[in-house]
C-alpha cells in the first residue's frame, strides 16, 4: 500500500484546473448583488483534496483490518487444537512484515518459533511504529478530517473524534479474544457511522469524488492483499482438506462478502468461484472490478484527469481479462502483484496531479531577471 501520510500543506489550483470559470459574471455599478443567488463554486485546494483522499483510505483501512483481525480471532475459536491458523498472515495482510521485525527482534521474541498472538494483535491495534494500526488510522483519519473541515460535515469529524477517544480510553480490552472482539465490532460500527454522515450530507462535488476514490483504492488494495496472504486456502488442491471450507468462509468474511456471495453463488463455495467474485464482480462493491469502476466514474468528473482514468483503465482491463480459474497457485500470486501495482499506479496519477501540481510557466524570479 502506498506510505502513509498525513495532509501536507498545499496551494490553491492555478487556472489549469478551473472547476468552474474562475471570475464571476460582471455586474453594472448600479446592480445590486441578490442574497439569494447561489454562489460561485469555488476551487478546491490541494490540502482540502489531499486531507479528504487520505480520510476516505484511513477510514476504510481501520474498518477493514478491524474486521480481518475479527474474523481471524473466531476463525482460530473455530479451528480444533492443533489446527492453528497463525498469527503472522495479518502482518502481511497490513503490510507490516518489515515494521513487525524492527519492534520485535529476534531476542525480544525470546526464541519463539513465531511471534505471538499478543504481539501481533498489540501492534496490529495499537502498536508503536505501526503507522497503519487500527488506532493509528483512526488518529490520521481524524487529523485528516480535521484539516479538511472546511469542505466535510462537522458531524463527521466529531464522530470521528468520539471514535477516537472512545477507542484509546479501552485499549484495555484488546487483552482477551472475547473483549476485543467487541472493541473491534464498535470500531467497524464507528468507521461505518462515519462513512454514512459523509456519504449523506456531502454535496456530490469534488471533495466528495477524493473521498470516494481514496476510499476505493484502499478497498481494491486490502482485497487483493487478502487474496495474495490466503491464496494457498483458496486455491483447488489434491484431496478434500476438512477445514478448506472454514478458510473460504474466513476470507469471504473478512472482506463482508459472505452473505453477497452466497446470493450471487448459492452453491458451496469454492476457490475459483471465490476468487472470481473477489476480483471480477461489478456489483460487489468490495470486488476489485467495482472498486475500480467506481474510481474511474468519480474521476471521470475532476478536470486534467486523463492520466488518472488510463491508469485506472489498465488496471480494470487487468482485472477483466484475467483467466482466474485457470491460474496455478504461482500464477496467482504474479497476478496478485501485478494488480497491486496497477493501483499503485492510480495513486500515483492522482497524487502527481491533484496533489502535487505543478505550475508552468513559472520561474525563479533570478532567471526570469
């Protein structure tokens, strides 16, 4: 996933970028403007665009490793003793492998074969030098909000607030399976509430297509890291393991997908199956395709977004034309990086354009002299 951030400090869009045109209509020196005339739109600012991007990805990510650390929790209640499902596939999941090992070294795991439930659930939800920890993208979301403020619903960012305080004053309850279960619903239950205020009283504008397409790129990113950590549990094998079925459950239920699954696919699930659902369907909105088609529709309404859509573009033609039920478990893993990288390239487009513009024409004022 790309590194995280916080909002930086932006400037407004020069005229390459115009929303709308930026000089109001002239009035005769005798008119008197109407209070009641809707008022010229006004341009969005890098930092506001930037703040709102990076809220949408933080939200969703906190909602999503919340879900993914709970659904691994009851799936280990689940399995028998000595069918352990492990510990260390959430760190790949987030993404964490390096930051994991530079907290926790080898002495400091006291010669464990592994690390243990305790530490990786510790920096998963709150850890120190885990930026994307479940605490520390509700604490970037917040700050996020709070920068963008001008532009997104009071409501959103108090919520986010209470989500906030409400989480780190029960930190405590992490420390046992069955309270951090529940820490971990009201999380997931926060972030939702959030995503409802915003997507229920923004104005649909620019600020809310970078909510949108922040929030689905981090979306499209989480699924396919699911996807690339299990591929082995998804993908047919020799011979019927008994627990194959409570791993694709698993998967399916940590991306909210189990229920929409069985509607679209009633019969038992299977690896193919699930993997072309994941990654193909386009009315799933947690499907990679969806993900995807819905970046592409809110980019479709910013300006100087060419670069941004064909990136997009690539990434969905990608997805499409993948022959999923005929990937060998090598194969899907290439496949796997190959999208990851094409919604880097997406970030990369819209973070080039919108975040960081550049402004032509301009020189130093020692060679323009």
């Amino acid at each position: 996933m790309p590194d995280d951030r916080t909002a930086r400090p932006g400037r407004p869009r020069t005229d390459e970028h115009p929303a709308e045109p930026s000089v109001a209509p002239q009035r005769s020196d005798d008119e008197t403007p109407d209070p009641t005339e809707a008022k010229e739109p006004t341009m969005l600012l890098a930092r506001m665009a930037e703040a709102v991007y990076w809220a949408g990805r933080y939200l969703e990510r906190a909602e999503c490793t919340a879900r993914i650390v709970q659904v691994h929790t009851d799936t280990h209640v689940d399995m028998p003793i000595g069918q352990d499902v492990g510990w260390e596939p959430l760190l790949a999941i987030a993404g964490v492998d390096s930051e994991f090992a530079d907290r926790y070294s080898p002495e400091t795991l006291s010669g464990r074969a592994g690390p243990s439930e305790e530490d990786v659930i510790e920096f998963l939800l709150h850890g120190e030098g885990n930026p994307s920890s479940i605490l520390g993208a509700i604490a970037a979301a917040r700050e996020n909000l709070r920068t963008a403020r001008p532009v997104v619903p009071r409501e959103a960012w108090e919520a986010c607030n209470n989500l906030w305080l409400a989480s780190s004053d029960n930190l405590a309850e992490s420390d046992n399976r069955q309270s951090r279960v529940q820490w971990l619903r009201r999380v997931i239950a926060g972030c939702q509430r959030i995503n409802g205020i915003l997507l229920g009283t923004m104005s649909r504008d620019e600020a809310m297509s970078f909510l949108l397409i922040g929030q689905n790129l981090e979306r499209a990113d989480l699924t396919t890291r699911v996807l690339d950590v299990r591929s082995e549990s998804l993908h047919p094998k020799r011979g019927d393991d008994p627990y194959d079925v409570v791993h694709w459950m698993a998967v399916l239920r940590s991306l909210a997908a189990y229920q929409p699954y069985r509607r679209a696919m009633p019969a038992r699930p299977q690896g193919g199956s699930t993997l072309r659902f994941l990654l193909q369907d386009d009315r799933f909105p947690r499907a990679v395709a969806a993900c995807l088609a819905e970046t592409r529709a809110q980019l479709k309404g910013l300006a100087r977004a060419e670069e941004a859509i064909d990136a997009c573009t690539n990434a969905s033609v990608l997805v499409a034309t993948a022959a999923v039920s005929r990937l060998t478990l090598e194969g899907l893993s290439e496949f796997l990086d190959e999208v990851q990288v094409a919604l880097a390239d997406v970030h990369d487009r819209v973070d080039d354009t919108y975040f960081r513009p550049t402004f032509v024409g301009w020189q130093p004022e020692t060679v323009a002299s």
